[in-house]
C-alpha cells in the first residue's frame, strides 16, 4: 500500500530592512478557507450564547494579554513591517484601548432598546436590538497589521461572531500572534481563526459562505472583493486609501500644524492611509510654515538603526510608485526642498517636502503612500477647502485653525478630521472610522463599528387588542372612515 503524502504550498515573510525571513507560513486553500467557516459555524453559536457578559469577560482576557505582552507583540510587527519598536508600541496601545471599550459598551449599544410605537399602533410594544451576522472574515492590511484589522475583530467580537482573519502576506505572522493568545483566553472553541496566504486566499474567503467580509486595502483591490462578494451576495464593509489634507489658516498655530504635517506625512514611513499627503497653507502663514515644515522634515530619517525615525517601505512595489511620483512632480515644474529624486532607494524612502506642485500631478491626485509632501498655498480657506474636496479619496483630513477649526472640518469631505491635531480621531474608541468615495463604505470603531457586523431585529409585541383592527379581512367601513378621520386629524392640519 502506497502512502501519497499531500505537501503544504508555504511562504515565507520578510524583515523588509533586511530580507531575513521572520517566518513560514502555509498557502491556505480554498478547502482549508471552507473548513475554517465550517468550524467558524459551530463556534459562533457557542459565542453567542455567551451572551454579552460572558463574552466580556473573555475579552477582557485576552486584552489582558496582549497588554503583558505588548513588547513581544511589537516585536514581530517591527520584524515584518520594519517600522521602529516604539511606533508599533502605539498600535499596541490603541488596540487594547479598543478591546477594551468595546468589551464595556457592546451590551449598552447592541443590547434590547424600547422604540416609541405612534398612536396608530399604540396597542403595541416596540423594540429593537442587534444581532450578530454569525461569521465574519477580516482581510488585513500590511502597514498597520494589528490596529487596524482589530478596528473590525475585536467589535465583530464583542457582537457575538466568530471572526476569521486574513491578515496581509507581508505579516502573518502579526495575525498568528493575535490567534494564538486569543486560543489562551478562549480555549474552548475555535472563535477566532486563521487563514494566511495572497490573493487566491483572500478570495476563497470572500466565496466560502461569511455573512460579511470586513477589508482594508487598496480601492483596486477593495472592488475585487466587492465582485468576489457579490456572487454570494455577502456584504463587505470597505476601508480603503486615502490622498488626506492637511489645512493651515491664517491664525493656526504655524509650529504645531508644521509638526502634525511631518509626523501625519513622515510617521511610519508614510505608510498611512489617514496620515497627510496634501497640505493647503494660507498665504500669510505659508512662508513660515514651509520653513518650519523643512526644519523638521530634515530631522527625520529612514533607517533600520536605533537612530532612525521610520523605517523601510514595507511592500517593495510601492517604492516605484513613490519614485514616479516625486518625478512627475519635479517635471511639472514642483521644487524638492527637502529630499527628492535621490531620496528613494531600493529599501528605504528620505522625506521629501515638495512645493509649487500642480493639482493635477499624480503626486497630488493619486495616493503615494510614501514620506512625501505637498506643499501648496492658498489665498483663503475657501480656496484650500475646494482644492482639498476635488479628490476621489475622502478618509481622513486635519484642519488648524484658532477661530474656525470647527467649521472647516464639517465642509471637508472625509470621513474623519482632527482639529488643532493629528490623526486623533482614530485613537478615541467610540469615535466611527471610515470613508467616502474611492476610500470606501461603512464604518469601523464606536458604536457604528460594532452595528457593522450585526443585523437590526425589529420586534412588536401586542399589550392588548385594538379598537382598530387594520389588518383583517373583517374590517368594516366604519372602522376604514375612523381611521381616515384619525390620520386626517393628526396631519391634515395646513401649515
């Protein structure tokens, strides 16, 4: 009898600094992705039943954990993305603020809510409450691989579903981690899985029967998932990038709005889909603030020793698209004050601060993802505000200003801005985070995050039997006049 042993297709990922292999991981199949839903299926029933109290507490556990652990976990984030310990510290920190509000407020959002039920069917008692979809597939990204992947697992969670999780093939190994101690705190059933590979694996499980699929990437990949989904009719929830401004009015603060623009465009290498690309300056601050900018921007630089202040760029294709981008816009008259052409190397990125770019380069139109920056002035915030809202992005954006910071955000066309800081939005739990236009639909974070992955239950219950019963074939024509003058009486009245 001959044994044919079936051999596991692996991968491994890379320390993008070094090219070091930090781990091997299997190519999951489209049979694996079924299995996992499969035992995903029974799991979630077992969650459910827990009940928010009960799930909570497991919660809290594993939060428990990961706090302990948060260097260890920063760790292999810093091997796989390359960014430096103390950056994946903050996504440490973030994700556990996050596990731990949603652990505390699932029941008081998603729990029975009692609804008025007007005088028509006053008979009645209304409630609505929020159930959980049953299994729910989180596709990862690679440049913040644990905190934001836990902006969908951990309110999935805390809705009662079981979750599994594709995490980006540039880190796995984040992914295995965050499964692995999730196992210590909830043993008893497979709640929370695994499944690693690239695109083939990712569409498996867009196919294999989730109730919804939860993405972050890129629009061109988010609308693959969005066709893979819609052969199953399974809903998908879209985060994907962004070309976020930065405006600077005439009374901000010229040094704080200069160092939010260098760290929001500088931090993690650029890498960050709600960080700052574009910056609108009025033109009675702009001399200042660019000189500021500049001295801060060269303070700053790409590395892999103690020294440097961001890393590599973590997928290698996108340093083409960072070096076509500073090109396009040199050859379109814009000035590199700082760095430039020469600043893109085979690994790592040097900041670059551009001025007197064209709003129709690529460098102001398309998301670079790099350490680049625009630079343009403004006669007014009305112009920068229209030159900030002609993008098909529309994630994130900032706004400094002393008088009118509040009025300036409501008119940009994001999903999120901060005022008077940086990215602030995305640390504060019950705050929602999303998108518009090519940066996506729905919304992680707070309470909107958590209905994300829930369905509304409508229930009316009858506290007693009607004068009026509408909905027989026994109704007379007395009862049809009576409730014709009723509805007549309260909104008929002319205005």
């Amino acid at each position: 009898m001959t044994t044919v042993e079936h051999k596991v297709e692996t991968f491994d990922s890379l320390n993008p600094a070094t090219d070091e292999v930090v781990g091997t991981y299997p190519v999951h199949t489209e049979k694996d992705v079924a299995d996992a839903v499969a035992r995903a299926r029974n799991a979630s029933a077992w969650w459910q039943s827990l009940g928010f109290a009960g799930r909570a507490e497991r919660l809290q556990r594993w939060k428990g954990i990961i706090t302990r652990r948060g260097p260890q976990l920063a760790d292999v984030i810093h091997q796989e993305t390359g960014k430096p310990h103390s950056d994946a510290m903050i996504e440490v920190v973030l994700a556990v603020d996050h596990t731990d509000w949603v652990a505390k407020n699932a029941r008081k959002v998603l729990g029975p809510k009692r609804r008025a039920s007007g005088l028509l069917m006053a008979n009645q008692a209304a409630s609505v409450e929020y159930q959980p979809l049953g299994v729910i597939g989180v596709i990862g990204p690679w440049n913040y691989p644990l905190f934001t992947p836990m902006g969908s697992i951990v309110y999935a969670l805390a809705a009662g579903n079981a979750v599994i999780f594709k995490p980006s093939e540039y880190t796995p190994g984040v992914g295995k981690w965050l499964v692995d101690s999730f196992a210590e705190a909830v043993p008893e059933h497979p709640v929370f899985q695994l499944v690693t590979g690239f695109g083939a694996t990712g569409a498996a499980l867009c196919r294999a029967g989730v109730d919804k699929i939860g993405f972050t990437g890129s629009a061109a990949t988010g609308k693959k998932i969005m066709a893979a989904c819609a052969e199953t009719l399974t809903p998908v929830l879209i985060e994907a990038g962004g070309k976020d401004a930065l405006l600077v009015d005439e009374d901000a603060d010229v040094e704080a709005a200069a160092d939010a623009a260098v760290w929001g465009g500088m931090s993690n290498a650029g890498q960050t889909c709600v960080g700052v690309e574009r910056v609108y300056v009025h033109e009675k601050v702009y001399d200042s603030f660019v000189a500021a900018t500049v001295e801060k921007a060269r303070a700053v630089r790409a590395g892999a020793d103690a020294g440097a202040k961001i890393g590599p760029i973590t997928m290698p294709a996108q340093v083409e698209i960072i070096r076509k981008h500073i090109a396009d816009a040199i050859a379109r008259g814009g000035k590199a004050l700082v760095g430039g052409p020469d600043a893109v190397g085979d690994r790592f990125v040097q900041p670059t601060v551009l001025v007197d770019v064209p709003e129709d380069s690529i460098a102001v139109r398309d998301e670079t993802f790099g350490p680049t920056l625009t630079i343009s002035k403004v006669k007014d915030m009305d112009e920068a505000l229209v030159k900030a809202n002609d993008s098909r992005y529309g994630l994130g954006s900032a706004v400094y200003s002393k008088r009118r910071g509040m009025e300036l955000a409501r008119r940009l066309r994001s999903g999120m801005t901060a005022v008077n800081s940086i990215i602030s939005f995305a640390g504060i739990p019950s705050l929602p985070f999303g998108g518009v236009g090519d940066s996506g639909f729905g919304r992680i974070h707070g309470a909107d995050g958590l209905k994300e992955f829930t369905r509304a239950k409508a229930i009316a219950r009858q506290r007693f039997r009607a004068p009026i019963n509408l909905t027989t074939f026994t109704r007379t024509e007395k009862a049809d006049a009576a409730v014709a003058k009723l509805i007549t009486l309260l909104h008929g009245k002319r205005k």
